[in-house]
C-alpha cells in the first residue's frame, strides 16, 4: 500500500518546517526536490545545460545573475531544465517504496508532479510573514524572495487545484497546522503494530501470533528485547536469526531489537499498536494490568490481546530454553520450533 501526497507552497509558506515535524513518525518517507536539484547541479548532461544557456553551472554565479537582472525568464528557463529530471528522479526513487510518500516541492503543480499525487496540500502565507521567515538565511535575500515569489504561482491558483488548503500565518498557532496536516496524513498512514519479547528462544507459540498479528496490521515490528540484567541463552543476533527464519513467509515483517522500555520502542517504530499473546488468565491479569500502564503513559498507543492457539497454550520460552541447554547438538534451530 502506498500514498503519495504532495506538500507545497510558495517560498517561506512553512513547508520544510511541517515536513520535519511530519517525519518523526518512521513510516513517513519524504522526497525533497529541492535536494534533488542541488544533487542535479553535478550532473553532467545538466551542466552542460546551464553553460549553453547562462555561461556558467555554478549555483552561487546564476543566483547573483538572476538577483542582477532581476528577471523571471531566467527561472523559467532553468526550471525547464530541471523540471523533467526531477521527476524521472522521483519515479525512481519511489520504485518499491510502501506506506505514506511526501513529495516536498515548492513547483508541484508548476512542473505537473501533482499528477503524480493521490493527495495536495498547499501551505498559503501572506507575502510579509513569508519574507519575514526567510530574512535570517544568509542564502535568501529580499531581491531573491522577490523574484522566485513573482516566478511561483500565486496562493490563490494553487488553492483551486489542491486537496487541501493549510494556512500557516503568524496569528494561527504552527502546532495547530501540525496537527491539521496529520489528520490529513492519518487515514493514509498503515496500521502499524509492534511484538515484543526475549523470544529466548523463538517458539511456535510466538510464531502463531506473530502470523496472526500480520494478518490484522499492514506493518508488524516483531522487537527482541535486550537486557543486560538477564543471562540470555542466545545472542540478540540469534534470536532475530531465529525469527527471520520461521516468518520469512510474511512480507510485512520487521525485526528490530530494543533495550529500553516497550512503549520507546513503539514509538519508533509508528506502532499504534502492542500485541500481547495470552495463553491463560494468569496472562490475562497480567496483560490488562501492564496494558492500563501503557495506556496512561500514551493514549495513542492501544494493547491488542491475541489468544494463543489452544495447541500452543502451554508452550513457553522457559520450557524451550531448558530444552535448548540441555540438547546435545548445540543446535538452537532444532528445539526451538519444538520439532518433531
């Protein structure tokens, strides 16, 4: 599953700002075409470009050019140079990519890559609060701002071909346009949901609900707990091996390792979810309990309780371990299934 969505604005809107905050969660991945650009300028075919048509490819040299001259042709002539790499640029980088797209791209609808979107969102600012912004980066001068400003499409035509309209003016509080942008995002998002343990050693209790989990979620994190308090029997890097190897059948898993608390770990992740597996009451108690600390700590983030199968109800990591040392081959792989 993936959903593209393309934020932009004229300069000094906010967008940079709102992309940063958008990106903490780690299932939001971002291209950025101004970067692209500054990777272009070391093409060759593209610099050839820049010296046939301004007599330098030097960024620094076209920006005093364009600021002298003051004329807007110039950035409608190196916008045409760059506008059909970068999209080739993006079609490739977002080859094989899942989950939410941002494309961050100050010319979306001026090089057509809204085309490319399933949602826009247009950040508008009057032209004085967006100069004011901008005023402390030594790069941008008010010449600059007012050329690339009289060069972008103005707020009002990009308004009518977006999907949504976020106005980011100096009386409307930044954190509030935050959250706007991620109720926008949220139906987009994937269902995440993250599976701790010591999985010391892996069984098939675990992997019954690790399957079940990743039947329900569109991304599981199944997360190895390392404690350096507790004598493991396997190595962190064996017991993920362990694990690749009996789910290598479900394309929506990631195994990741924590060592700080679960909740930490979830949030790194995007999880919106924690699964448990409850083989009995006592688990049951337990889980309720440790499910209404999490809850209080973080509302966002909700407990799932996954009942073992019955046929897995008294298999445990503990009776697997002691199997596990006590086996004569040495071999993890041959008594942590309980094969056999």
């Amino acid at each position: 599953m993936r959903t593209i969505i393309g934020i932009t604005g004229k300069i000094g809107a906010g967008k940079t700002t709102l992309i940063k905050h958008l990106c903490v969660n780690p299932n939001i991945q971002v291209f950025d075409c101004d970067n692209a650009v500054v990777a272009l300028y070391e093409d060759p075919h593209i610099r050839k470009q820049l010296n046939n048509k301004f007599k330098s490819a030097d960024r620094d040299t076209l920006r005093e050019l364009f600021v002298k001259q003051q004329n807007t042709i110039h950035l409608h002539d190196i916008n045409k140079i760059f506008a059909r790499p970068i999209y080739d640029l993006f079609i490739q980088w977002v080859r094989g990519r899942q989950g939410v797209i941002l494309i961050d791209a100050p010319m979306l609808f001026e090089n057509d890559l809204d085309g490319l979107c399933d949602v826009t969102i247009q950040l508008s600012a009057s032209a004085p609060v967006r100069l004011a912004r901008i005023e402390d980066r030594s790069e941008k001068t008010s010449e600059l701002f007012a050329l690339i400003d009289a060069h972008q499409w103005s707020d009002a035509r990009r308004e009518q071909l977006s999907d949504f309209v976020l106005y980011t003016n100096a009386n409307i509080p930044f954190n509030r346009t935050v959250e706007l942008a991620n109720e926008i995002l949220a139906p987009h998002l994937p269902k995440v949901a993250i599976y701790a343990g010591s999985f010391d050693p892996v069984t098939k209790g675990h992997v019954d609900i690790i399957e079940k989990s990743a039947a329900m979620f569109d991304i599981l994190y199944v997360a190895v707990g390392i404690n350096e308090q507790k004598t493991h029997s396997l190595t962190s890097k064996t017991r993920m091996e362990l694990i690749e190897t009996e789910t290598n059948h479900l394309p929506n898993i990631n195994i990741v390792c924590y060592s700080d608390v679960l909740l930490a770990a979830a949030r790194r992740c995007g999880a919106s979810y924690i699964v448990r597996g409850i083989r009995n009451e006592a688990d049951v108690i337990n889980e309720m309990s440790m499910s209404g600390i999490h809850n209080a700590a973080d509302p966002s983030i909700q407990t799932i309780l996954i009942p073992a199968d019955p046929k897995y109800q008294y298999v445990s990591s503990s009776a697997a371990k002691v199997l596990l040392t006590s086996h004569t081959s040495n071999d993890p792989k041959g008594v942590v299934m309980f094969r056999g």
